[in-house]
C-alpha cells in the first residue's frame, strides 16, 4: 500500500526555502515565472517525507494496479493528485490497468482520471463502455470526454453507434450524431441517420447543419437548400448557408434579417 503523501505542500515548502534562500537577490514575479523550473528541479530533490526518494523516484517500485489505488485514494481523501503520481501511472504499461478500472462504477472525478490516462496513453479505448457513458445516467463531464474519445475514434465505433442508435434517448442522439458526423469510412446508413436528424430536429438547424457539413457528403446539400428556404432565424440562415457551401453547393438568394433579434444583436443594432 502507498503511503498517501501531499506533494504539493512539499513543493509549496521547497518554493518557501528558495524565496528565503534568494532574498533580494530574484524579484518576485521571476520566481513566478521560474516555478515550472522549480517544480522540474523538486523532481530530483531527495525528500524525508519521502522516505529519503526524490518525487520521480517515489512511485517508481510500485505496479500500474497500486498506483491506480493510490489515485483513488488522494481523490477519496481529497488530497491534491501531483503529477509525478499521474507521470508514473502513464509510464508504467498501464493499460490494462486503467481498462480494467474503468469498466467498474467510480467517482466521477477518478473515472475522469481514467479516460485522461488512457488518452494520454493513445491506447484503444473500449467503445461498449464509453458508449455507456455517453448514453446512460453518468455525469455531464464523463458523457461528455466519452463522446470526445468516440469521436476521435468514430470509424471503429461506427457498427455500436448505429446499433444502439434508434434505442438512445432522444436527449443522448445529439452524441451519437457527433460521433457520426466524424466517420471518414462513408455510408448510406450513417448519411440517412445524420439527415433524418437534421430533418427531424428543427429547433437545432445550426448544430446538425454543422454535423452535415463536417460528415462532407453532398447528397446533404438538397437537404440544407430545403431548410435555409424556409422560416430560420439569422443564425440559422448563416449555419446552413456554411454547410452547403463546405458540401461544395451555394446559396444566393438574398434575405432580409433587418428585423431579426440575433441579426440586430450580431451587428449591433437596438
């Protein structure tokens, strides 16, 4: 078991020693704009507290599983996380350590700690239990690191996404539709999900025209020409006139948005 030590108030003391150590000598705002050298230079500082180990030594004896029990714990017991703890996890082959944690129900703040790791890592992340995330009762920030790590990896999400597409919250489709819109493998039933939500969700033109333009098909154009012809606000009008011309199309017709309340307020008028 790892010892849970607060390495930042061993940091903060070392900082006190060379402020003391250097009076009148550096001026204040250059031993603030050192620190980032000074925290590299307490890397390598032997420490009693420490057992006599510098701070990059400390958790270097310790297995991937112990060093995650030690992040769990500083979390538990609200001690801050250093990143000489985080550093030694991520040098460690770790993988399957984090995997393995991530798969059991955690507190948000550790999970988040998971995710971080594993993405600092570049390791494959498991798309079933992310998708957990994205699309059941977890908090906002785990749902929402979820859907950033899908999205990164949407070619290979791609089948889950769709399989578990017509079965998600409505309120959850907005993810899934992000994480569509970013598959480079094109198909017909990712461009017919991605349509029939743009088409179905009217009160979020300028967000699923972005997930149109982004996704790069042109058969979307027709689509986009409907939506921008008929009663849209200013905001909506400049989205879908983007999309349609990232798809390749353009749209000429002229609008009067003189009236329109986020028209006046974009140009600044009462």
């Amino acid at each position: 078991m790892i010892e849970i030590i607060n390495l930042d108030r061993l940091f903060d003391k070392y900082i006190e020693k060379y402020v003391l150590d250097n009076v009148g000598k550096v001026k204040p705002e250059e031993i603030e704009n050192k620190i980032p050298v000074l925290y590299t230079e307490f890397g390598d500082v032997p420490q009693k507290d420490l057992f006599g180990k510098t701070p990059n030594e400390f958790y270097r004896a310790f297995s991937p599983e112990e060093l995650l029990t030690c992040l769990k714990e500083h979390i538990e017991k609200d001690v801050p996380v250093s990143d000489f703890l985080i550093e030694a996890i991520t040098a460690k082959d770790s993988v399957k350590a984090v995997k393995s944690a991530l798969m059991e129900d955690n507190d948000e703040q550790f999970t988040a700690y998971l995710m971080n790791i594993l993405a600092d890592l570049k390791a494959e992340i498991p798309v079933e239990r992310y998708l957990e995330f994205a699309l059941y009762d977890y908090p906002e920030n785990i749902g929402e690191l979820a859907t950033e790590a899908l999205t990164a990896n949407a070619d290979k999400a791609k089948d889950k996404v769709l399989k578990n597409f017509d079965l998600a919250a409505e309120d959850k489709k907005d993810r899934l539709s992000e994480i569509l819109a970013s598959v480079k493998n094109k198909s017909d039933e990712v461009f017919d999900k991605l349509v029939y939500e743009f088409v179905k969700n009217k009160k979020k033109i300028p967000l699923y025209a972005n997930y149109l333009a982004k996704y790069g098909d042109e058969r979307a154009i027709p689509f986009l020409k409907t939506a921008i012809e008929g009663k849209v606000n200013y905001q909506e009008f400049e989205e879908l006139k983007f999309a349609i011309e990232c798809l390749g199309g353009e749209y000429t017709e002229k609008r009067d948005f003189t009236e329109d309340a986020i028209y006046k307020k974009v140009k600044g008028k009462k």
